[in-house]
C-alpha cells in the first residue's frame, strides 16, 4: 500500500508537470466568499478576489481539479478493469456463501493499490480542496478506508470488497465526463454524448446493480456473521447506496433526463481555457454532475 500510495503522489506531479509544466497550483477557498464580495473588492480586500459567488460553482483552479481527475481516471481504468477480471478469474469471490472468506492473492493486491490511491487522493483534496464538497469528499474516502482497512486487518470480506470496486468501471466515464467539462467540450457534440450515455449505461449496472446486489448480500447473510462485522459492513454498504442514489439522480439531471426544470444550468459565458483559469476568478461556471464524483 505504501508503494501504491507513492507512485500515485508521484503520478500526481507528473501529470501536473506535463499537462501545465508546474506541480503546485494556487489553492482556492470557498469560505472566504461573503454576500457583499463586490464591496469587498472595491475596497482592495484582495482575499476575496479567490472567492466564488456560490457554494455551487466550480472553483477558479482548474488546474489542480483537472490533474486531479486524470490520476483519478488512471486509477480508474486500473482499479475497475482489475475487479473485472479477478470476478471473472476467480467466481469464488462474487459467490453469496463464500464473498467473506475466500482469498486470493491477486485481489488481494488490489485491495492494496486502491488503498494507497485512496489515501493519496485524501490527502491531495484536503491540501486543494476547500470547499463544502470537501465534506462529502472526506465521509466517501473514510467509508472506502474502512471497508479496505477491515478486509486487510481480518483476511475476510476480500470479495465483497472487489465486487464494490467494479463501480470504477463507470468511474472512467464519470472521470472522462468531468474532463471533457473542464476542457470545454461541447455538450452536443458527439463525443460527449457517447461518453455520456456510456456513463449513465455503465452507472446501473456497475454502481446502482451492484450496490442491489450487495444490499441483498447483507441482509441475507447478516445472521451468520459476527455482530460486529455485521456492523461494519452495513455502514460500509448502506452509505456506498446512499452515496450512489444521490450520485444517479445528479446524472439523471445533469444529462436532462429528469426534464429540463431539473437540469443542471452553466452560466451564459463560454468555459475559459485551462490556461487562464488561474488568472481570473470571477468567471467560474456551475458545477456538473462529473465534479460531484463519489
């Protein structure tokens, strides 16, 4: 884990280092902003001129979120492609009656990389991020530790959690849906609507059917294990449900298709180049469900 932990901080820099040829972006904090943020600045309070208008908009540093989701994407494609085969290797994992304690060296490594990838991105989103969709952000990641940190610990529950990683199959089309967003990419263009239907296809199965399936698990099997991992477990999968339900209806409604009353709106300017985000904070835009990401 901790040699997970170290190539995914060091990817993070050269990803940074290649994409803007720097590896440090400017922090931007939500909390500063006030209502009278206008007054402010005609007043010369310079720590304002980094605030947003809302809670709700993407912050100025696009930058530091698009390097951000481009590890994230890698580890994706890493994660979930690596889930898919270990399902498909070795069945015993997704079987009901053996999901707690089979075991196989080769799942078991990706338990390990996903757990130095998640305590890497922590830690990278509470140095750079600062806003309230920290709070979120910061009860996801503690969830996943938990779940990874119980299956290291114990040697059991190695299935259930593999099979919970199969959601990083639709994460790479979550991830490529935000980046196609920081870039500018026409939302009625053809690629992006690809993306994005293959994002919503691969959400019901991968996110919504799987967490169905390991609802089912839990509460079929909840009496033949101990209390204290039956716990755990139900925490762990109730608030990944929550989690995901909250995160389909964001989708439903980012791609329109709970009316357009519901749609998410961006504001009337056109997005910036990622190269002159850093030097103007006022043109910012409404955040999109790709943003949102669990």
């Amino acid at each position: 884990m901790a040699l997970s932990f170290t190539c995914f901080r060091v990817l993070q820099f050269v990803v940074r280092w290649y994409l803007f040829g720097k590896c440090t972006f400017r922090t931007f904090s939500y909390f500063g902003w006030r209502p009278n943020g206008n007054d402010n600045l005609q007043r010369g309070e310079a720590g304002d001129i980094r605030s947003s208008q809302s809670l709700l908009i993407v912050p100025p540093n696009k930058k530091w979120r698009t390097s951000n989701e481009a590890v994230s994407l890698i580890h994706s494609v890493l994660s979930g492609l690596w889930a898919l085969y270990a399902c498909l290797a070795y069945p015993q994992l997704v079987e009901k009656d053996t999901m707690v304690s089979y075991w196989t060296p080769f799942a078991y490594h990706l338990i390990l990389l996903s757990g130095g990838y998640t305590i890497h991105d922590l830690i990278d989103l509470l140095i750079n991020e600062h806003s309230l969709r920290i709070l979120e952000l910061f009860f996801h990641h503690v969830i996943v530790l938990v779940a990874f940190g119980t299956t290291l610990f114990t040697g059991l529950f190695l299935g259930v959690v593999v099979l919970g990683l199969l959601m990083e199959l639709n994460s790479i089309f979550l991830h490529s849906r935000s980046l196609m967003n920081l870039y500018g990419v026409d939302k009625t263009s053809t690629q992006f609507r690809i993306v994005a239907l293959l994002n919503i296809v691969t959400f019901m199965v991968f996110r919504m059917a799987v967490s169905a399936f390991l609802l089912y698990w839990q509460v079929s099997t909840v009496w033949r294990i101990n209390i204290s991992y039956a716990v755990i477990t139900f925490i762990v999968i109730a608030s990944l449900t929550i989690t995901n339900t909250v995160l389909c209806y964001r989708v439903l409604a980012a791609d329109g298709l709970l009316g357009k009353s519901r749609a998410r709106l961006r504001s009337s300017t056109k997005s910036e180049p990622l190269d002159n985000c850093e030097s103007n904070a006022t043109n910012a835009h409404l955040v999109d469900v790709g943003d949102l990401e669990l």
